[in-house]
C-alpha cells in the first residue's frame, strides 16, 4: 500500500510539473517549431522517412553522473515537449521535394519507390516545417541507410535488451523517469550475443518495440553506450505524456506486427532471427509472422522472463512454428546456440 501511494504522489507532482513546463515553454523564446527525426533507410530501389514536429525544448545531455532527481527534471521536459498536429513538412532526398503532413500525434512518414542509389558514397535526407510558419525553421540532415544481404535480425528492446520490468507498473514507472541512457542496464551479455548473431554488425539489425518516440534518444544512446549494434528504431506511434506515461510499452501490440510486416516486405530476399521475451506478447507476434511468410524466419529466441505458469507454458508449446523457438534463460545459452548453427551449417 506505501509502494502504491508514492506511486501516486510521484505521479500527481509530475502532472503538476507538466503543466507548469507546458505554460512556460509556450510563452518562451524555447517554443521553437522543429523536425525530430526517428528513421531513413530503405533497400536497393526504395527508402522510407519517418519523424515528428515538436515544439522544441532544451535539456542537458544525459550523463551517468545524473541522479533520480536530475533524470525526473529531464523526463519532465521529454514528455512536455508538444507534439505538432497536421504540420506541413517538406522532405527533400535526391534532389527531389516531398511534402507531407503529420496525423494527431506529430507524426509523419513517407516511403518513395523507384529510388535507386546515388553515385555519392553517402545519401542524406533533408527534414523541414513548412507549416505552421515560425521565424526560424531549423533543416534537420539525416543519412540514408539501404541495406542488403540474405540474413537480419529484428529485436524487441524492452525485457529483451534493457531491462525494463514490463510486468511491473511500478518498476517500471520508476525506470522510465528516474533512470537515463547511461544508468539504465542492460540485460548481462546483450551486447556479445548482438555481436555474434549479427557476426560482429556485418547482418543489419532492426529495432521494434511499444515504447513510444519520447524515448527513441534515450534507446539510441543506451545502444551506444552499451555497444549494442546500431540498426534503425521503429517505435509505438501514439503519442505519450505525463498524463499517460504508465501506457508507454504497453496497450495494444498489433503494431510491432504491422512493423515486422513492413520489415518483411522491404527485404524479400532476406531470412530474420526473431528476438524476444515472453514477458509480453512478441511468442505470439513472432508466431503469426512466421505463418504468414513461410521459410522466411530462421530462428526465434526468446528470452524467459520470471518464472512460467503451467497455462503460459502450454501456450507456448502450442504456437505455430514452435520448432523455430529457443527459450532462453540467459545471452551466454543463446550465443552457444548461434555458435552451435554456425559450426552444422
């Protein structure tokens, strides 16, 4: 009961904290209009752009010298900063323009096909805010991965590389405020086994997880400073704040779904290891994927969080492809496994 009622406090103090930071950032000079870009990458003949307007807001870069408190301050800012609804943003790539719109949460995407690569050694995307006008409207540069090969990795991230406590609201309420990118751990040997299947960053790795966009810096700095393999980051869409911030990891999954699909729709000559934990809903997920592209998923390793009841167990047992599936209690029993593979094949 004490646990549940410093849940609460915490939770009331930060939605008045919210409040405040929203009215001050809308009549300060920080209220500036600007792309926050997430993704650009794409195959041989076509790419995909994803990002989010914001109304921007400044903070310190994360160090592991931050306390809770220090790490509270900044979940504040994070999760204050306004997404902009049907804003008009302007993507130039190839010396070509695009405009676009953002839906309700800030949000834009676009994929373009028919776009093989240039002659440079390096292909750059351009983000720009058309509208709403402001009086400056920063260009935001980001590179264009395109990636090839017969073989990748998807990965979730929560329970599965970071540990997250998704069964737990409270642990993981706290973790999600309270802790930054160089104070958040790993799971013990994420970093090796991510090296060995990916054989040391040679096979593209791809991120999907139900966290929302607020933590896609905090994920891509944890990856680096971890020494994870880097790989584009698709995240939850909707929108979170402080009003609702138990909901980000959780709620509907049929997303992570619709990203693997979109996954396996742009790399057709590619087969995929599946990463998961059981924590949430990525056996059933990965189930469904692999009875609906055939021959094209290699392996499925998930990750056993906290002990399986006898039900949960049986359900495992009875998923479509569950030849496919290694449950796994540690990276130390998955990469003995990939080594196993790698000395039959």
């Amino acid at each position: 009961m004490k646990n549940v009622l410093t849940i609460i406090c915490v939770v009331f103090a930060l939605i008045m904290a919210y409040q405040l930071v929203v009215h001050l950032m809308s009549i300060s000079k920080q209220d500036k209009i600007r792309v926050e870009p997430f993704l650009a990458f794409g195959n041989e003949d076509e790419v995909f752009f994803k990002g989010r307007v914001i109304k921007a807001y400044t903070e310190k870069r994360p160090s592991s010298r931050h306390n809770w408190f220090s790490n509270i301050i900044s979940a504040v800012k994070r999760y204050s900063g306004s997404s902009v609804s049907l804003a008009k943003v302007e993507i130039t790539f190839q010396e070509k323009s695009f405009i676009v719109s953002t839906d309700e949460d800030g949000v834009f995407e676009l994929q373009i096909g028919d776009s093989q690569p240039s002659t440079e050694i390096n292909e750059f995307v351009t983000y720009q805010v058309l509208e709403p006008v402001t009086k400056k409207s920063p260009v935001v540069r980001m590179e264009v991965v395109r990636y090839s090969g017969n073989l990748g990795v998807i990965s979730d991230i929560d329970d599965t590389i970071i540990i997250s406590h998704s069964t737990d609201l409270g642990k993981k309420f706290w973790l999600s405020i309270s802790k930054n990118a160089y104070t958040r751990r790993p799971l013990p040997g994420v970093s090796e086994f991510y090296k060995k299947i990916t054989e040391d960053m040679e096979i593209p790795i791809f991120y999907v997880s139900s966290s929302d966009w607020s933590l896609y810096d905090m994920i891509r700095d944890f990856l680096k400073y971890r020494h994870i393999p880097n790989g584009p980051i698709l995240l939850k869409d909707k929108h979170i704040n402080l009003k609702n911030i138990w909901k980000s990891g959780g709620g509907d999954h049929t997303h992570k779904l619709k990203k693997i699909e979109l996954l396996m729709e742009m790399y057709p000559e590619m087969q995929f290891y599946l990463i998961g934990d059981s924590g949430q809903h990525d056996p059933e997920i990965y189930a469904e994927v692999i009875k609906n592209y055939p021959g094209r998923i290699k392996d499925v390793f998930i990750r056993i969080v906290g002990k399986l009841d006898e039900n949960r167990e049986n359900e495992l047992k009875n998923l479509a492809g569950f030849n496919h599936f290694h449950f796994i209690s540690s990276s130390k029993e998955a990469i003995q496994i990939v080594e196993n593979e790698s000395i039959f094949n």
